[in-house]
C-alpha cells in the first residue's frame, strides 16, 4: 500500500507538471424515491481532450473508444471534494484515494431516470445517469458480465489485465442470446432494475457502458471495484466484493427478490447459494450459463458446488446461452412467453411487371 501511494502521488505531481485538469468521470448510479448512491471518478487528465462543450465534452478520449490503459495511467485525484447536483439541490461529497466517488445522499425523486452533475474544482460539469427505483418494485436482475453478458475466452490470471490494458469494447464478444433475454425481461417488467456485478475495477467501467450499450443490453449500474493492494493483500478479493455487493442491495432493496445471472467457472454459484441460503425470500431464480468446455478450461474448471442441493426452494437454470435461459424462465412464470418467437416472414408480393 505504501507503494502504491507513492505511485500514486507520483502520478499526480506528473499531472499537475503537464497541466492536466481535474475531470469527473460519472458512472450510473442507483436509488429509491428517498436516496440515491452517486458514483463517480476524479482524475487529473490532458485539458487537450476536454475541448469544447459542443464538440465532444471533457469525456472524449473515454467516448472515442480508447483502450484501457489509458483510464489506468490517468493520475487520480486523492480525497477530491466533489460537488453534486441533484434536483435543485448540491451536496458535497469526498473521494477515497483513489478518486472513486461513492456516496449515499438523501434526497426525494421521482421513480425513473435522471441526471445527477458534478463538479470538482474547475472541473466541467459531468452528468451521471441515475436509476430511480420504485417502492413497489418487487423484481430485479443483478448479472455478472465477465462469461455471462461478455465472451472472455481468455485463461483467469491473465484475463483481467488483457481486458484492462489490452482491448476494446469493439474487441469483446457478446454471449448469443444474453442481451435478448435481458430485454424480454425488461420488457415484461419496464420497472425492474438491471445490475451488472463485476470484479472488474473502476476504470474499466467507460469500456464496459460502451459494450453494453453497442450490443443492446439494458442500461444499468455497474458496481465495480477498486484496483490496487490492500493491507492484507495484493489485489482486492472479487469473490469479496461480489459477496458485499449483494448484501448491500439485500440491505436497500427489501422487498425486491432478484434473478441471480452468472456462469459455472468457479465460483458464481458458490457466491449465489451463499446469498440464497442467508436470504432465500429475496431470491426470485438463479440462473447459470454453462461454460463450453474450451471456455470452463480457461476458466480454470467448472464450479464443484452442488449448488441446488444447498439451496431447497430456489429454482435454478442452466443452459449455455440466453435463449435456453428463456425458455426455462418462461416455463417458471419469471418472463412473458414470446407472442410469436420464430415468425415465419410474409412472401414478396408477386407483380406481373417484375
């Protein structure tokens, strides 16, 4: 950690040296009509790719599709004080030491979308999305992205720093069948929130948007983690963070029972029956995509746990891509059966000039 900080901090007075700029990174956040939790990132970054408000905003280099290393080798801002705007009202919030802005702010809104602005320093106003969920939402989705919504095909240890440094979202594979199915369900049920739960850190989070947005996902939250060393390890724990995650929405979403989306390499499974097994009532389904074989081998093997054995009462689904978790959801009442799933295209009129 201390040598962290060191970088970091050397990081900064590079910056600074450059004359580079604060600039507030906005993630999707969440909410009820009561609270929102803001998320965001300061970051020191080139006033060059600020530009002018008409022409692409203080986010161009994040909105032309750069690769991920450079939202790494962006020097973030440590204990930024952040001004956020939120339905004619402005709170102050603080980042951690990383730059990363989460914050819960009490605030009444109505249910739907809306914009969240921050400001830090002489920073641009950046607008943040932000999902307001009803109180009488009693169904969500909360999905893992990495061999779930995303093709990876990459062996685990490498696999983190090959989508972080290396590629593109024009590079990333979306699994057949996953954005249709998460549309039917968005569908059936306009009001349901769509989480995405990834180990994946912060800074990859504009890529992420981007992917999901390109291949027809559902827009949503992504909670994410913080990249670095803690004090008793050199990288954050994913399995950690996907397991607090989920008991912090258990914790702000009562009366919501969610559809559990992920994968059998290694430990989705485990990390779901966990939480069924501590909150059975506010688990709707679970559903599990099956890894091909090439795929559980880069993943490091299949989960060993014997999942629906653990979890009496909790329906679970398996099947290798989004259409097969359809039919099986239909069948549990979860989604709407397709009015006409396959239909049969009308023939081309015939004409006697042709």
């Amino acid at each position: 950690m201390k040598i962290d900080d060191a970088w970091l901090g050397f990081q900064r007075r590079l910056a600074l040296r450059r004359g580079h700029v604060q600039t507030v990174i906005p993630y999707t956040g969440y909410g009820t009509t009561k609270w929102v939790r803001v998320l965001a990132r300061v970051v020191l970054t080139d006033p060059r790719d600020s530009g002018p408000v008409e022409d692409s905003g203080p986010l161009k280099p994040l909105k032309e599709g750069i690769r991920g290393w450079r939202n790494f080798t962006s020097a973030p801002v440590r204990d930024a004080v952040v001004q956020v705007q939120i339905n004619g009202s402005t709170h102050t919030v603080k980042a951690d030491h990383g730059g990363v802005i989460d914050a819960r702010i009490d605030v009444e809104l109505t249910p739907g979308w809306h914009t969240v602005r921050l400001k830090s320093g002489d920073s641009r106003l950046a607008d943040a999305p932000m999902r307001v969920v009803d109180d009488s939402v009693d169904f969500g989705v909360v999905s893992d992205i990495d061999d779930t919504v995303m093709v990876t095909a990459l062996p685990r240890p490498f696999l983190a720093a090959w989508n972080t440094f290396v590629v593109d979202e024009h590079a990333r594979t979306p699994t057949p069948g996953m954005a249709v199915l998460y549309e039917r369900i968005t569908r059936s049920m306009p009001s349901a929130p769509v989480l995405y739960l990834s180990t994946g850190a912060w800074n990859v989070a504009p890529a992420l948007t981007r992917f999901l947005s390109r291949n027809l996902y559902p827009a949503g939250p992504k909670l994410l983690t913080d990249w670095g060393p803690t004090r008793d390890r050199w990288f954050r724990s994913g399995q950690d963070h996907k397991r607090t995650s989920l008991e912090r929405l258990a914790e702000e979403f009562p009366s919501v029972k969610w559809l559990l989306v992920g994968d059998d390499g290694q430990h989705d499974e485990a990390i779901y029956a966990e939480f069924a097994q501590r909150h059975p009532d506010r688990v709707r389904a679970i559903a599990i995509r099956q890894l091909s074989a090439s795929e559980a081998v880069l993943a490091g093997g299949r989960s060993k746990t014997n999942a629906a054995a653990l979890t009496p009462g909790i329906d679970w689904v398996y099947a290798p891509d989004g259409a097969g978790m359809s039919k099986q959801l239909e069948k549990l009442g979860i989604i709407a059966p397709d009015p006409d799933p396959d239909p049969v295209p009308e023939p081309y009129p015939h004409r006697e000039d042709s």
